[in-house]
C-alpha cells in the first residue's frame, strides 16, 4: 500500500509534467519568439499567488497530454476574481480541441453562474484539423457560451501568437480584444488565400495588430509586448464591474472635484472652421490620468473611452474636431454605438462631448450604408437607460444634434457651452440652400452672403434658442464643466427607468 508520502510524491510529480507543456524544445521556440507560456502568462495577469486551475489533468483518452493545449481556472486581479483561460501554443498549436473546448465550456460556466468576468489569453492556430467535427462543435459550444455571456459578464480576449479561424471568432463575440505586436487574426491563412484567389499575402499585412485597431476596427488596443498586453488587461478589468448587476468599481477620489481649469475657457476657437484637440478638453475635466482611450486609431475622428468623475467611472464618447472636423461616418458610427451599448449593459454612465458637422456626405459613404450605420448611434443611445449626459462645445449640427445624445432620445441633462452652435446645418450652407437663386441675381453677392450668414449664426448658431425650449438644459462657462458633470452624476446615480416589454429590439446592424 502507498504511503501518504509516496501519493503526495506522485501528485507532485504529476503537477511537474503538468509544467513541462509541449516540451523544452518548443518552449524555447516560443521564448524565442518573444512569446512567454501559458503559465507564464497567468502569473503576470493574476495576483500573485491567487492562481486556482481547474482540470489541469483533464485529457484524451489514451492521449499523453494531460490539460491537453488550454490552461484553465480562476484567480484575482486588483483583489478581485476573474476566470481565465490560456491558450499553449507549445501543445499542437494551442489548436482547439475537444477537450479544450470542454475545459473552457465548463470556466465559462463558472464565470457566468458567479458572475465574474472572463479573460481569454489566445495563442491558437485555430480547429484540430485531426478532430474534424468534434473540434468545430466544441468550437460553437464557446461563441454559445460567449453569446450567452454578452452583457452579463465583461469578456475580454488578449492575442498572443497566430490565430486563425475559430480562434478569432470567439474573441469578436467579446467585449474587448487587446492584440501583440506579432499577434495575428485572420480567418483564411496566406495559404488558403494564395489557393483560392492566387494573391501572395503576408501574416502582418493579413491580420496584424496595426491592421486591426486602425483598418478593420476589430481589436480595441495594440501593445508592444505581451507584458503590456497584461498590464492593460488589469487595467481594463479595474473599470468594470465584475458583472451587469453591479456598478463599476469606484475609487477613493483623489482630485479636486471642484477644479476649474480657465484653460476651458477658451479651448474652442470661436472661428467655427478651426480645429482644436478634444481630447485635451477631456483632460482638463475628468480625474486626473484617468482617461483609457478605446480604439485610438480607428475612426479618430471619433474618441471613446473610460474614466473617472470623483472616482466614479464614467464611459465617455465625443467627436475630434482635429480629424475630419469630427463628423460622423460609418466606422465612427459603429465605434460609438458599439460602446455605448456596452456602457449601458454594464452600468457605465455616459458623458458626451459633441462637437460635429453631422454625417460625412459622398457616394462612398452612401453606397456602404452609412444610413443603416448611422442609425445605430441613435438606436444605442435611445436603447440605453444608464444616466446620460452630454455637451456641447461647438457644432451640433442636424443629424449630428439629435443623434448624439440629444434630449430627444432622453439624455438626462444637456449643456451647452457658450460656442455651441445648434442648428439644422452650418451657416454657409444654409444660406447657399435658402437664398442661392436670389444671390445669383446680385452682381456682387459676396457682400450680401456675409450679412445673411452673420445674420443666420446671429439668430440659429448660438445655445440661447434651445435652451429657451428647454432642449439644453443649462448654458455653462466651461472651466465649471467638472464641477457640473460631478453634481449631475449624483443626481443620476440611482436613476431608474423602464422600457417597454420586448424580447428583443432589432438593432441595425
Ligand atoms: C492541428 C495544427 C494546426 C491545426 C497548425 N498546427 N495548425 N495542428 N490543427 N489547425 C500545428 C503545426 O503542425 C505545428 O505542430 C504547430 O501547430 C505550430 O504550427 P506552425 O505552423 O509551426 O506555426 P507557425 O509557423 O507559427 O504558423 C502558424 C499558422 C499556421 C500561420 C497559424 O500553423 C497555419 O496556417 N495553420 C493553419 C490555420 C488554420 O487554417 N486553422 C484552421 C482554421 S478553421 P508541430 O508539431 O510542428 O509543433 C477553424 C474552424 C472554425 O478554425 C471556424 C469557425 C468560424
């Protein structure tokens, strides 16, 4: 009979295998690529020492890979639990297995029953090609899981290595994906694309990570390593709440609330064809450092992102007037509802800054839909019941008015500051639209287009028209925009309101 000792011995033994992934020689290979283990990986992302895996020994029967090419469990970041998976590139490829699927399926089960947020550390080249169907369907029991989970617990995918096919669907099922530079995501490879179409294309130009977050807007972040890609995870995760029935974690505050920077003041040039960094005027008011900006380089003639008011997480989304005069096309469209719908799943108040000529006008936006992805902003916004805020700094013109945040589509409270400009459309152009037959008439129009535009802006282009309707709700000097944003999100905070019975609505898409 075994002694304790020797059983213990044998499990400790056991667990060293565990360890030994698919061996010293491809481990290695993945060092040498700058890459760490899946272990290596859970280290850095969880608290030191919070690590709890679940079916390390879980594996084929008669195969020799015990956990097979997934690491699972759960563990703490910042203090608070999340449930993990990490993805070995050194076992088959991390490729995605029956059993992996089965290990995933059940953490995510876990997560979603308690609540906590998932994190997928994805390094896999894609379906077992050796299990055929059982690969594929293991595959759909995670985008099922994913989809069930959306909006019930954040989930956010990191990608570490080349991932292909299915590896790239489950991460666009997520909330966020953070990618490596060197990370890869792409549905057909070089291969498969070279067979079909005959183009010669490589992996960077297919699916790298400048790809991603800057052309096809299908990650969030880029980091330069993977070490940055798990401190930004924590990070992220220290915004969230651990899931849709609870706030966001707030923290203690530690700048002024009453902080009035006369910067404000004059951040908007009163010349209304001038640009100026919207995102400075972010700065001044929110918590200091506290602003993560979301999807940076895709579609920056919008800006989205996460941050504090007195400690309390906020989701903000504005325009950038220093790009393209921040007016509305189709990828900003997506980029904003998307968020704004993630916002509200998760009890994230939103703050918006409107500064727009309205929707970018041309054939190429009109033939891609910009109509149908328009609407979406409208939709998000009118779909969500989280407080809403918004103000305007300058042009809300038309379409750019109503759908960002205005108080049709009920926002709580809108500001104005004293160069909001808010009207059916520019000065110049409407004046063109109203009085072009009768200025063509004039030998020398010029003088008398000046007097109507003067005239126009006199009368439209100022807050005063709709704030004696109530359509703004208050006129504010912008160095006292925190103070009021602060005031506003206390009022708001147990704000409470009901929508109509529905299973579902039918987002346009
Ligand atoms: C099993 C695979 C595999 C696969 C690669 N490997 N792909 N094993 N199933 N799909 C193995 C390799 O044989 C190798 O094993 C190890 O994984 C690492 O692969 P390498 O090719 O050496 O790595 P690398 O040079 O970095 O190239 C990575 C890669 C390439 C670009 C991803 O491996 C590749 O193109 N693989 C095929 C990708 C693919 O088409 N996957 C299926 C997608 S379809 P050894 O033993 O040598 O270490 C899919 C269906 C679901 O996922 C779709 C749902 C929508």
């Amino acid at each position: 009979m075994n002694t304790h000792e020797a059983l213990l011995a044998e499990l400790q033994a056991q667990r060293g295998k565990l360890k030994q992934g698919g061996g010293a020689e491809r481990i290695a290979a993945q060092h040498a690529k700058g890459k760490y283990t899946a272990r290596e990986r859970i280290t850095r992302l969880v608290d030191e020492g919070s690590f709890q895996e679940v079916d390390a020994f879980m594996m084929q029967q008669g195969s020799q890979m015990p956990g097979d090419a997934v690491v699972t469990g759960f563990g703490k970041v910042n203090g608070r639990i999340v449930a993990l998976y990490a993805q070995d590139f050194t076992i088959l490829g991390g490729s995605f297995s029956e059993i992996q699927g089965a290990k995933v399926a059940k953490i995510m089960d876990l997560a979603l029953q308690s609540g906590v947020p998932v994190i997928g550390l994805n390094d896999s080249v894609g379906a077992r090609i050796q299990e055929g169907i059982h690969s594929l369907g293991a595959y759909a029991e995670l985008f099922w899981r994913n989809t069930q989970a959306s909006g019930v617990i954040p989930q956010i995918s990191v990608m570490l290595g080349p991932c292909a096919g299915g590896s790239v669907y489950s991460p666009a099922l997520t909330d966020f994906v953070i990618m490596t530079q060197g990370s890869h995501m792409f549905i057909t490879g070089p291969e498969v694309i070279k067979a079909v179409t005959h183009e010669e294309v490589d992996l960077e130009t297919l699916g790298g990570s400048d790809v991603h977050t800057s052309v096809s807007g299908v990650a969030h972040f880029a980091t330069a390593n993977e070490d940055e890609a798990l401190t930004l995870t924590r990070k992220l995760l220290s915004y969230l709440p651990s899931n849709h029935a609870e706030p966001p974690p707030a923290v203690k505050p530690t700048d002024d609330p009453w902080r009035m920077d006369a910067a404000l003041n004059s951040i908007v040039p009163t010349d209304p064809s001038m640009a100026y960094d919207m995102k400075q005027v972010i700065t001044h008011i929110f918590d200091e450092d506290s602003f993560l900006e979301i999807q940076a380089a895709y579609a920056p003639n919008a800006i989205i992102g996460l941050a504090r008011l007195h400690g309390q997480v906020v989701g903000i989304v504005a325009q950038q007037p220093d790009v393209l005069a921040g007016v509305i096309d189709i990828n900003a469209s997506d980029k904003i509802a998307r968020f704004v719908r993630f916002c509200d799943a998760f009890n994230i108040p939103l703050v918006t800054f409107v500064d727009s000529p309205g929707f970018m006008p041309g054939l190429a936006q009109e033939y891609g839909g910009i109509i149908r992805h328009g609407a979406k902003i409208v939709y998000a916004y009118a779909e969500a019941t989280v407080p809403k805020i918004s103000v305007v700094t300058r042009k809300a013109y038309g379409g750019a008015y109503i759908v960002m945040s205005s108080k049709y589509i009920r926002t709580d409270l809108v500001f104005a500051w004293p160069t909001a400009e808010i009207a059916v459309m520019g000065a110049e152009g409407a004046v063109n639209v109203l009085y072009r037959k009768q200025l063509q008439r004039l030998e020398d129009p010029q003088a008398e287009q000046e007097r109507l535009v003067a005239e126009y802006r006199q009368k439209f282009a100022t807050p005063y028209v709709p704030a004696a309707h109530g359509y703004v709700d208050d006129i504010v000097v912008p160095a006292e925009t925190r103070p009021r944003l602060i005031a506003a999100l206390e009022l708001l905070r147990n704000k409470r309101v009901s929508s109509p019975a529905k299973k579902h609505g039918i987002m346009p898409v």
